[in-house]
C-alpha cells in the first residue's frame, strides 16, 4: 500500500518533488504572513492592559512555537538518520538547524522587547527564557558539529546525537511555565480548554502560526535541496541537471 | 483599523520604539536567512558547473595529447 512512497528515497526524486513543492510553500506563506500581520498590527484592538505593546504577540508567539517545532522535526529527522542510517534525513536535520537558530534568536530578542516595557527588564534567567536560550545554543552547537568534519556521514552522526539528546529541552521549555515560577505568562492558546484570547486578537496570531510554519517549510525545502545538491555532486543526476547530457 | 493617523500607527501608544525593534530583528534575521540560503544555492550551482567543465576540459587535453 505504501510502496508508491519507495521512489522516494531516491534523490533525484525527492529533488523534484520537493522542487514542486516548494512554490507552493513560498507563496502561502508569504499570503499568510502579509494577511497575519496586517490584521494583527492594524486591525486587531489594542490590549486592555499592555495597549499596543501586545502586538508584538505576532511575532513572538508564532516564532516561539516553531522553534520548538523546527526542533522537534530535527530531532525525528536525526532519530531516522541514525535508525534507518538514511543519508537524507542528516541532511534534513543539517537543513533545519539554521532555521531553528534564527526562529529561536527572534523568540528571544522579540521577548526580550516586549519584556522591557511590560515587566521593566530586558531579560530574566527564568525557566522559560533560560531554557529557550539552551534551545538556541543546542541549535548553535548542532550546526557548529555539522560543519566541524568534512566527512559529512560522520558529521551527520554526530550532529544527529546531539539534536537527539537536545530533545529532552523541549518538555522543559513547554512546561516551565508551570513548574516554576515565572515571570512569563503562561499557555494562552496551547491548552486544552477555550483559548483565553478575544477572536479578533486570536485569528491573526492563528494566521501568523500558519504563516511562520509554511515559511519554516519554504526555507527546510530551499535547504535541503541545497544539501541534497551538495552531498549528490558526483552523481550523473546532479551532471545531467546542471550540465545537461554529454 | 485601530489608528487613526499615520503617525499614530508608528507611535503605537508609545511603545512604538519596542514595537518596531521587534519588527526589524524579525524581518531582518528572516530575510538575511533566506537571501544566504538563495546565494548558497547560486555559489553551488555555479561549482558543480565548473568541476563538469575542468573535467570536461581534461579529457579534451587528453584527446588531443593522444592525437599529436
């Protein structure tokens, strides 16, 4: 029943594939984020108590939850690396790494803005904030071991083992807020029950989730195919692509 | 539409400062990460090309050494 999905494994397929798919990504992306922050910066009302400053919530929030989406996915991606010893999914977590950095980076200095004002400090060491910025070095140190061998199937090895053990931060992010006491705020939208947010603050973030998430796809894809290019240049697939038959 | 004003949109009640700096790191880091990643594309592209091309003008080098 599954057998369609075999082709897949082949590089060359999965090239093509996700070359047709990445358009796709891009574009609604770019729909959900223009919309997503428009409404959310213009025409969502300003909160009763943080007034205006609350619109950073478009930024923050989306870019908080996708770093530890983008972790969790490296993660899965380097658990099938080192079960099935699949060359492409260490690219895949090489792929994803940057981006994660970069989604973590803007959850921490969007908050560390919207702190400021709302509790007079730039940055406090608790959980929350200290374990989102063990998520940015765990990033960090995953890219720096990807890049440190040139033998990219060991490099794959030791990257994976890492993104692997840096999972056990995610659970510890998520539930700081209510095992300790923090300063940040606790689940809004996350929770089971209602989300304790008005509709016309909630869809634009909701929106801007979306947004933040197919952008996460448009730049694995954009990524992974550079890796997959990379890594396969010896291949006559790769000759045949660029250089044409001969 | 919650401003009334141009100028009250960037002032944003005051916070417009904190605001904006959020804005700016966001798009800035985002847009640095995709224009790195469509140039890394480029560079590798441009490097296969030219190993093809040295391989290819090998052999021609080759050819012709055997010929004279």
């Amino acid at each position: 029943m599954w057998k369609w999905l075999h082709p897949y494994a082949k590089p060359e397929k999965t090239y093509s594939l996700t070359g047709k798919m990445l358009p796709w990504f891009a574009v609604l992306s770019v729909i959900a984020l223009t919309v997503g922050t428009i409404w959310g910066f213009v025409f969502a009302p300003a909160d009763y108590q943080q007034g205006d400053s609350f619109r950073i919530i478009y930024l923050h929030v989306p870019a908080a939850s996708l770093s530890m989406g983008a972790y969790l996915s490296m993660a899965i991606a380097a658990f099938i690396g080192m079960v099935w010893q699949l060359k492409m999914a260490d690219m895949a977590v090489a792929a994803i790494a940057p981006i994660g950095a970069v989604f973590t980076a803007i959850a921490l200095f969007t908050g560390a803005v919207w702190g400021k004002p709302m509790w007079g400090a730039w940055w406090v060491w608790d959980a929350r904030l200290t374990s989102e910025l063990i998520q940015l070095f765990l990033y960090l140190g995953v890219i720096a071991i990807y890049g440190a061998f040139s033998d990219k199937l060991l490099a794959g090895r030791a990257a994976g083992i890492l993104a692997l053990v840096g999972a056990i931060n995610l659970p510890i992010i998520h539930y700081s807020v209510e095992w300790w006491n923090t300063l940040h705020q606790k689940a809004t939208i996350s929770k089971l029950d209602k989300p304790s947010m008005d509709s016309d603050m909630l869809w634009p973030l909701l929106i801007n989730l979306l947004g933040f998430g197919l952008l996460f796809g448009t730049l694995t894809l954009m990524r992974f195919r550079n890796e997959l290019i990379i890594r396969e240049s010896h291949r006559p697939w790769v000759k045949k692509l660029f250089i044409g038959e001969k | 539409m919650q401003f009334d004003s141009f100028s009250a949109f960037l002032a944003m009640g005051g916070y417009g400062f904190y605001v904006w700096l959020a804005v700016a790191f966001s798009v800035i880091s985002l847009g640095g990460l995709t224009v790195a990643t469509i140039l890394r594309r480029r560079t590798i592209i441009t490097e296969i090309k030219n190993k093809y091309n040295r391989i290819e003008r090998m052999r021609a080098a080759e050819k012709m050494e055997n010929t004279l």
